[in-house]
C-alpha cells in the first residue's frame, strides 16, 4: 500500500494538523492533535508499552479499546487504554509493567 498525502485544500475533514507534545517515560514524543495515545506511540516507532507478566512486550492489538493490551499511565491515572484516548499537548504517559517487583516472577 503506497501512502497518499491529501492537500489541504482537498481535505473534507478540515484537519489543520496541529502538533502536540506528550511525554512517555520522560521522553518527549510529537503527534498530530486528534491522534490517540496508540497512535502518537506507534508512529513514533514505538509498538509496545506494556509488558505481561512473562515479560512479553503488550501495545495495540485490537484497536477498538475491547483487549485491554494497550494500558498506559496517563497523568497518573493507571490503566488508560492508549488507543481510546485522544492525546493532549503536555499529557505525562508512563508505560506499565505486570512484572512481580522482587524480579522472580510468577511466569
């Protein structure tokens, strides 16, 4: 599939792409205004952001908030599915972990 970039003056959609700036783990990462978190993630190359219990690494699986494999931390609040929540200019997003603390695992 190629890519096709719609002209501005062709998009029925109005976009005025906007960017925004969120921070994932302390790193800033750039987006389009309207994208979700998963959205801003993965063009930014970045395809998982949670790691199972066996130390798998968890992103977009679904896309359509039903899998619950895209859980992120947003501005403290845990849990946040990625791909449902429109990203903000200055959002704080920490990726989570179902890891056991101690290393030893339950895997």
């Amino acid at each position: 599939m190629t890519p096709r970039l719609i002209r501005p003056d062709d998009d029925v959609l109005d976009r005025d792409d906007r960017p925004v700036t969120i921070t994932v783990d302390g790193t800033p990462v750039t987006g389009v205004a309207g994208q979700s978190i998963a959205g801003v993630l993965l063009a930014a190359a970045r395809t998982a952001w949670r790691y199972g219990h066996a130390g798998a690494g968890r992103g977009v699986f679904c896309g359509i908030g039903v899998c619950f494999d895209c859980l992120v931390t947003v501005n403290g609040v845990p849990d946040v599915r990625a791909c449902r929540r429109r990203a903000r200019d200055g959002d704080a997003v920490t990726t989570q972990t179902r890891l056991p603390a101690d290393g030893d695992g339950d895997r």
